[in-house]
C-alpha cells in the first residue's frame, strides 16, 4: 500500500489555476522528488499535504488515513513533518532549543506538570534534551547547542531545521527545496544525508530545482508544469523525457 | 411630519455629525497605514490638538486664521513625529511599532493636559450660537451640523482629486501599493511617509475644529475617537479609502440608534466598540476589502 | 551541567524582602508596606501578561479588564446583602455548601452575603468563561487587529462597570469586607495587618513567579516561544498553536482576576478606573519595559515603578512617564533593559564551556 496517496487535488488562487487534478503516490521507503519550472505549482502541493493549504478539490491519505482539512500540527502527530523553503528557525533560541522543539509532538507534560515540576516532567524534559542532542550529534553540531541559532552558517542551519523535522519522528519527510542556497560541497553532504534518512527507515518527498541533487538522489520523480502533472517516473525516464526537455529547455533538443 | 420620522431624522443627523468625525479619523489611520503600514494609535489626539489649539489662537485671532493655524500646526506637528519617531523607528516588528504608537498617544494626552488643563473647551460656532437652528428635510439642526457635514464632504472630494489627478497623491498610492518598486522609479518613498502623517494629522485637526463647538474638546477625546475612528476603518476594510468613510458614518448612526434600541443611554459608547469587536470577529477585511488581500497582508 | 538552580534567585528575593520588612518595620517605615503591597498585586498581573506577550507574543490591551472583572465580582458578591432572600432555595443551598457569611456590616446591622472563599472562586470561573469568549475569536487575530480588540473588549467592560448601578457607577463598590484565610491570616488594609499582608502578597507574587518560572522552561514555555517566533512552523512540528494561545490567555487573565480579587479585599473597595484602557496600557508598558519575555525583568520593572507611581514620586506626569517609558524603551532595547547585560553572561558561560572542552 502506497504509504502517501494524494488523488485528484485541484488548488485555484482568484482565478488562477495553481494545480488541476494532480494525483501521485509515494511508496513507503521512496524517495520521490517533485520537479517544475517555477509557477508549476509545486510549494502550492506541499502546502496542500501539510495542511497549511485546503484543496478546492481531491484528498490526501497518509498510511490510509484521510488528511484532508487537518491542521498542520495534526497531520505532524500522524507522522508527517517538513522543512520549509524559506528559512523557518526560531531565531531567539537556541541550536538546541530549536530542536527540543520538534520532540513536543511526541511528549505530553501539560501546565500543570510543568509548572510545578513533577517528576514525571522532570524525566521527560531530561528525554527530550537527550534526543534532541542526538540528533545534532548526527550532523555534527552538538558543540553548537548552546548557541543563538543565527549564529550558525547558512548550511548549518538548514542542517538544523532537518534536525527539527526528524526530532519529530515522522514516517514521512516533505523537504521543501532543501538545497537552495547550498553550494556543491554542500548540496553532496544534502544528498548523502537524505539516503542516510531513508536508510533509517524514512519516507522522502522533496520540492526541487537542483536538477543534479534530484537526479541522483530520487527513486522517482513527478514533473509539474502549470499545476498538471506532465511526466512521472525514475530519473533515466524524465531526463529524456520529451515533454520535460520542452518544458525546461523550450522545445527539442 | 409624524414624531416617530422627526426622531429618526434627529437621530439620524447626529449619527452622521458625530460619524463624519469618526470618519476623518478613519481616513486619517488608513492614509498612514497604506503608506507606512504603521496603525498610528494617537491619530485621535490629532483631532484634540486641533480642537484644543484652535481655541487657544481663537482668543487672539480671528476664527478662520485660528483654524487655519490649528489645522497647520497639527500637520506640522504629525510631521514632526514621522521624522523624529517613525522614521528612525522603522525596523521594528508589529508589536513594538503598536506599543510605541500607544507610548505616543498616552504622552500627548498628559501634555495636553499639562498644556490646556483638564477644563472642557469649545470653538464658538461658526455661524450662529448654540440656540438657533435651521431646518433640513423637516428635522431642526443647529447650522455647526452643516459645517461639519460640508467640510468632510469637501475632505472627501479634495482627497479624491489629491490621490487621482495630483503627482504627490498618485506617488503615495505607489507607495502604498508596492514601496520597493515605487523607490525603483524614483519616488522619495520617505517623504511620502512625512506627507502621508502631516496629511492625516491635519485632517484630523480640522476635523476636531469643526465639531468643537457641538461635542466640546477635551484633552482626554483623543483616545475614545480613536478606537471609534479604527472601528470604522476596519469596518469599511482598513487601507479602503471609500470604505473608511462609509465605515465612520455607520460607527456614528448605531452609536445614535443605539439610545433607541432600549440600551441604557450609559452604554452608548460602548456601543461603538461592540461595532468594533463584531466586525474584527466576523468579517476582519470589512465590508470592502477581499478575504484573500488581508490574508496577504502582512501584519 | 553547573547551571544554577532556576528557582534559587526566587529563594534569595523572599530572604530579602523579609529582610526589608525588618528593617522598614524597626526604622516605623511600616506605611511603606502599603504601597510594597499594592505593587506585588499588580505584579501578578503583568507576570501573566508577561508569559502571554513576552512568550507567545500576543499582545492584550484589555489586562486591566480581567482584574476588574475578579475585583469587582468579589466586591459585589460580598458586600450584596441576601438577607431577604433569606429563605429561598437557593440561599439555603448556598448557606449548606458553607458559601455564605453572617456578618455585621458599616452600620452595625446584621446582614448575610456570600462569604469572600466563595466570592473568589466565583470570580475565576467567570473570569474563566469571559476569557474563554472573547479568547477563542481574538486570538485568531494578528498584530494590530488582536491589539484593537483586546482594547475594544477592555473598554466595553469600563463602560459597563462605569454605567452600570449595581456595579456601583462612576463611584464603584466599597466597604468590601476583609477576607480571613484561615490559619489567623486576613487580607485587610487595616494596619494591624499590614505586616502579615506583606508576606501574603509578596508570597503569592513569588509563588506565580516560581510556577511560572518552570513553566517557561519546559517544554510548554519552548511551544510559546516557537510560535512567536514563526507561527507556522511551530505547527508544522507538531505545537497546537491555537489551543496554547488560548489557554496561556486564560491563564493570565485568571491570574489578573485573581490579583483583583484579592487586591479589593486589601483595598476595602474597587473602581471603574481599574478596567480602564490607561490601566492596561501600563501593563503593556511594564511587560516592554522588563524586556517582553524576561519574567525578572518584568517584576522588577512593574513592583519599582509601581511603588514610585504609587508613592507619588512621579507627581501630576504619572501617566506621561509610563507613556515615555514605552517609547524609550521599545524603541532603544526592545529586548529589554536587561538584555545587554543577559548576553554579555551567557557569552561569558559559553566562553568558559569552550575553554574547558579545548583544555579537555
């Protein structure tokens, strides 16, 4: 069974267009990336399967469940998390706060507990730390934590908000544009890191420009142009795809 | 005429006496807000200076300079605060320009009242006194209201021509609508904000002169006037110029009918600010924005 | 790790204040109490609006409200005379659930009215209820729109209170009886009390500031601060922004009214200024001025300027010096006036940590 099913989404701004009758799957342990020219509609879909957006039409399963018109931080409990486009830190806290952050789906001390400080809390605020290092741990920065997050490199604060995202334990992983702004060096480590991630048993579904990242890294691959989807299939397909090479180079090479 | 129709038309010339002012502060926060996206919280203080400062020239002056100088010097005075507070000030987030406005409104509240003590005041009355009366459509009003009523709707008109067919009106819609791109075509986007505070402080200036002599000027109006005033610019949908005026005048008839309705006449301020809750809560773009525009906005 | 313990400045405050109690009462400096008192009452308020302004960055103009609405629902309770409804069911039921008091009143008549335990209770739960109504929608609201109203909402309940006959009008409520907590401790502003009302205030103001000290260290107080940092991808990583928000209103607004209530008894009476928007706008002030999300530095803040304010010191310009104190400080350091120095320790830790790894 298809781990994300997304069936027949159709998305209008006003009066423009922004995806029509968009259906794809990702099959537990894919890795699946989304391309298009700008425009095509692609952050619109991601948006759509957070659920920061509400389709005009279609639905969205997850593990079989529905997730349609559930809110962001529902469909984060599911199993699902993302990183964003544009740089999403939490800027006053700390490399380790921000992470800490992402375990908060999975722990449950209320007011009460930590106000006044149960034992109970105390543990799982311990657990929290614990795993939040870790998670640093494995993208070599726990020397940073303590440090305001804006003191980072842009690099290293991507690698934080992945960090975030993963605290959250999800089964499936939506990257919005992880290598924009990254250089080549860079964009290698990404790539290595997003196998190391589907590797340990996580789903991946990413938003790109990076056509060699791309290529390299996804099993499959969904091509969008103007919020329809054109072609889809492993990397050797879409690369000499025809209407792909139309879309991205204007006609025949 | 039936006594019903009489006291629905008297009720009806005071909403709009008072809501034409409501109004001019409405028109005053969306002038600033479309031009620097900043909600000036003292925008009703400007309608108490004005009041407040026409009365003290009126002593010395004739009443058309001592308006003239009052409605000069509250622009001056909204200028003045531009370049020396808002224009250093910029970068600051949402909350902080909010508290800052607010800081402002409290600080020239108290040097109002430091300035003029705490006594209420009033302009005299343009023509006539407060005895006699002219009567309109069968309702007697005292010939102020025409003063009031002419002298927005003439705002209105002037704003108009200002904003379509003046250089200066159409560089700050520009600059309302896309500031980096009205600086790419050489539009000094500062000065634009100077203009658009010293425009709304001395229209607010004007307005206060002119209804000084029906509601008296009071060093602690401003505050009231302006949560009135943003009522009816939420109302009309804030940064909608028709709407801020539709949006006042309608502030000004509920908080009249209001004494109709059976509601104790103490709550009839509170009336306005009921207004002002109902449409934040149920429909925030106003009766003239779009839902997607606010959405966009960024806050 | 050698970090100090979160609650240890809390402990050495309370043996300071006791010091300073000391030293007041044995200098006959015990009137100073009064105004030490009054400014601890207020403190819970703007600690609470600290946690929602400063934390979960949403800002109330409508705080001085909520106390009024706890200040004035004690008041009414306790000093509305039930005597001839005496013999109805619902005062019997209330009589048997030990709600009500038999006490004499200014004139030396005898009267029955809801005892002051009673009169609290009753103000939270409706304070809860109000909160919950006006939270539910505002909360959905952003920036200037929230901030119009909460100060909408706060100048409705001014009005109200201000026109209202049984809330007492323009002259508010007075003649609250003093409240006797059991134990031999009363909150009264009566001198003979004034040391033990004291301890009373200040203990309750320590107390909130510990809870809500811990508070803004787990991981609720890590969700608020997510969310006023980026709304959205705090609820991408799983925070229900809207439930927290609401509930840390609440919170605040139960702490408000709390203060009230309590002050009212202290105060022997309330007035419609405490609803007013000038009053809330001095909340704000004093969350900005302590540094937004810095709990210290809005209990400093607010119990030294209020004692001044209180005091006098700031003469006719009491309000212009609130007024030019949001100015300066929003606009100079908007984090605070304690930030600078903040920084310049935790540099100074990091510093230090590094240092220890390098010679590791």
């Amino acid at each position: 069974m298809a781990l994300l099913e997304v069936a027949q989404i159709r998305r209008a701004f006003g009066g423009l267009l922004a995806l029509d009758n968009v259906s794809f799957q990702v099959q537990p342990g894919q890795i699946k990336g989304v391309i298009g020219p700008n425009g095509a509609g692609k952050t619109t879909l991601f948006n759509i399967i957070a659920g920061a957006l509400r389709p005009h039409a279609g639905a969205v399963r997850f593990a079989g469940r529905d997730l349609t018109g559930l809110r962001p931080f529902q469909i984060a409990a599911r199993g699902v998390s993302r990183t964003f486009q544009k740089p999403s830190l939490f800027l006053r806290l700390s490399v380790l706060e921000n992470v800490m952050v992402g375990r908060h789906v999975r722990t449950r001390r209320g007011f009460l507990a930590c106000a006044l400080a149960l034992p109970a809390q105390r543990r799982e605020e311990q657990a929290i730390r614990a795993a939040a290092l870790q998670q640093l741990e494995r993208f070599q920065l726990a020397a940073d934590a303590d440090r305001p997050v804006g003191d980072l490199s842009f690099g290293n604060r991507r690698l934080v908000e992945l960090a975030r995202a993963l605290a959250t334990e999800p089964r499936l992983l939506l990257l919005d544009e992880p290598a924009s702004g990254l250089n080549t060096r860079e964009t290698d480590d990404l790539a290595r890191e997003i196998r190391r991630i589907r590797d340990s048993g996580i789903t991946v579904l990413l938003v790109e420009h990076d056509m060699s990242l791309v290529m390299e890294v996804c099993d499959e691959i969904l091509a969008l142009n103007f919020g329809t989807p054109i072609a889809e299939g492993p990397p050797a397909a879409i690369r000499n795809h025809p209407r792909v090479v139309e879309v991205y180079l204007g006609g025949q090479v | 005429m039936p006594d019903v129709m009489q006291l629905l038309l008297q009720h009806a010339f005071s909403g709009i006496t008072l809501g034409s002012i409501y109004a001019v502060v409405a028109i005053g926060f969306n002038i600033v807000y479309s031009t620097t996206g900043v909600l000036n919280f003292a925008q009703g203080e400007f309608v108490m200076l004005g009041g407040m400062t026409a009365v003290t020239l009126a002593a010395f002056t004739p009443l058309p300079v001592a308006i003239a100088g009052a409605v000069l010097l509250a622009g001056l005075c909204g200028a003045g605060l531009e370049l020396a507070l808002f224009r250093p000030l910029r970068r600051h987030s949402t909350l902080h320009m909010i508290i800052i406005t607010i800081g402002l409104s409290i600080v020239i509240r108290d040097a109002a009242l430091h300035i003029w003590d705490e006594k209420v005041r009033a302009l005299p009355y343009f023509t006539g006194d407060e005895v006699s009366s002219v009567r309109l459509l069968g309702a007697a009003i005292s010939p102020q209201v025409l003063w009031v009523l002419g002298t927005v709707g003439l705002l209105v008109l002037v704003l108009h021509v200002f904003y379509r067919h003046t250089l200066a009106g159409r560089a700050m819609r520009a600059c309302a609508s896309n500031p980096e791109a009205a600086l790419l075509v050489g539009i000094d986007t500062a000065n634009m904000r100077t203009l658009a505070f010293a425009l709304s402080a001395a229209l607010g200036g004007l307005g206060g002169c002119v209804i000084s002599p029906i509601s008296m000027t009071a060093y602690d109006m401003g505050a009231g006037l302006a949560i009135k005033g943003f009522a009816g610019a939420i109302l009309g949908g804030l940064g909608h110029p028709m709407g801020a005026v539709v949006g006042g005048l309608l502030v000004g008839l509920a908080e009249s009918y209001s004494v109709l309705s059976g509601i104790p006449a103490a709550y009839k301020d509170a009336t306005a600010f009921a207004i002002l809750l109902a449409a934040l809560f149920l429909r925030p773009h106003g009766l003239f924005g779009s839902p997607e525009r606010e959405s966009l906005k960024e806050l | 790790m050698r970090r100090l313990p979160l609650l240890l400045p809390v402990a050495i405050c309370a043996a300071l204040l006791t010091g300073l109690q000391l030293a007041l009462s044995a200098a006959g400096l015990q009137s100073y109490l009064n105004e030490a008192i009054i400014a601890a009452y207020h403190a819970i308020v703007v600690l609470g609006l600290c946690l929602l302004m400063g934390y979960a960055g949403q800002i109330s103009l409508g705080h001085g409200a909520f106390f009024a609405l706890g200040g004035y629902t004690s008041a009414v309770l306790t000093t509305a005379p039930l005597s001839a409804a005496r013999d109805s069911g619902w005062v019997r039921g209330l009589r048997l659930a030990g709600a009500l008091v038999e006490r004499e009143d200014l004139y030396g008549a005898q009267i029955l009215t809801v005892a002051p335990g009673a009169a609290f209770l009753a103000a939270l739960l409706l304070t809860l209820a109000v909160a919950l109504l006006i939270g539910y929608p505002a909360l959905r609201l952003r920036g200037h729109y929230l901030a119009m109203a909460t100060l909408g909402f706060g100048l409705i309940v001014y009005r109200l209170l201000l026109g209202t006959d049984w809330t007492g009008s323009a002259d508010g409520i007075s003649n609250v009886p003093p409240w006797h907590l059991g134990c031999g401790l009363t909150v009264s502003g009566r001198p003979a009390y004034r040391v033990q009302n004291f301890y009373i205030a200040w203990g309750l103001c320590l107390l909130t500031l510990a809870l809500l000290l811990r508070l803004a260290h787990s991981r609720i107080g890590r969700a608020l601060r997510a969310i006023h940092e980026h709304e959205a991808a705090a609820d991408a990583m799983g925070i229900p922004t809207a439930a927290l928000k609401l509930r840390v209103f609440v919170l605040s607004a139960l702490l408000a009214a709390g203060a009230g209530s309590l002050l009212t008894h202290y105060h022997r009476g309330i007035y419609p200024s405490a609803a007013d928007a000038t009053q809330s706008v001095r909340y704000v002030a004093l969350v900005a001025a302590g540094g937004m999300a810095n709990l210290w530095g809005a209990l400093l803040v607010s119990a030294t300027l209020n004692f001044l304010s209180l005091r006098g010191v700031f003469g006719s310009y009491d309000h212009a010096v609130f007024g030019a104190l949001l100015i300066l400080i929003v606009s100079l350091a908007p984090q605070g006036p304690f930030q600078p120095l903040a920084e310049r320790l935790a540099r100074r830790r990091r510093a230090r940590k590094e240092a220890a790894h390098g010679a590791a």
